[in-house]
C-alpha cells in the first residue's frame, strides 16, 4: 500500500468515522475488518500468504537444527541493513523531500517555551 501515489491513507483525511487515520486505514482496509463478530469477511489472501512464509522460514531455519541456524545468520544478519537501504533511497525519491529534512533538522527553539511540551516530554520520561 505505501509504495503507490497517493498513498492509501491520505485520501479523504477528515472523512474517518471518529477513527483516527491509522486506526482507519489498518482495520479497514489491511485487515478488512467486518463490523459486527456474526459478519464473515473474505480471506486476506496478502496476509495469508506473508503468514504462510513466515512460518515457512522459521521451518526452514530450524529444520536442522543449530547447523541450519548459522547458515542462516548468513543472510539474516546484512538484512536488515540492506532493506533499511532499499528504503533510504525510496524515501529520497518521494516529493517533497526537502521539506521533511528541513522539518526534521532545523529546530523550532521558540517551542522550548511551550509549558505543553515539557509535559509531553515529562510523560514520555515517566512511561519509558
């Protein structure tokens, strides 16, 4: 869902039934959640499938035993790098790349003064 334009999620914004965006767009549309329990929906086949391979995988890298294990650290340990790569360069392909590097490394200083972001900060203290 998020490799197309527009993005999923961003259409119709305000248009959310009460749910915020996310809670929206993962119930109804990734898990197509039925409203009522009695209500059967179809199958997920994209979940089904993710499913069915993971535990494919994890079959397959302990099947042997802890000889099939380092073989397979050999793959699994770059992996994560690799497809943290892959997704650095799809993010510098978006638009409005600029605007979000600007967001993200230029301070807002005047918001230090804000009491309410010392308490968001306070209870992020608190709660992690």
């Amino acid at each position: 869902y998020s490799w197309g334009t527009p993005l999923a999620w961003s259409e119709n914004p305000d248009d959310n039934n009460g749910k915020s965006w996310d809670d929206n767009f993962f119930v109804d549309t990734v898990l197509n959640r039925s409203e009522d329990i009695n209500e059967t929906t179809e199958l997920v086949w994209p979940l089904f499938f993710c499913d069915i391979l993971g535990h494919l995988l994890i079959y397959a890298c302990i099947y042997k035993g802890i000889q099939s294990s380092g073989k397979a650290s050999y793959i699994l340990s770059p992996l994560p790098y690799i497809l943290l790569f892959c997704f650095l360069l799809r993010a510098f392909t978006l638009p409005g790349i600029g605007d979000g590097l600007k967001y993200l490394f230029i301070p807002k200083f005047d918001l230090l003064f804000n009491i309410d972001v010392w308490r968001a900060a306070a209870s992020q203290i608190v709660f992690s």
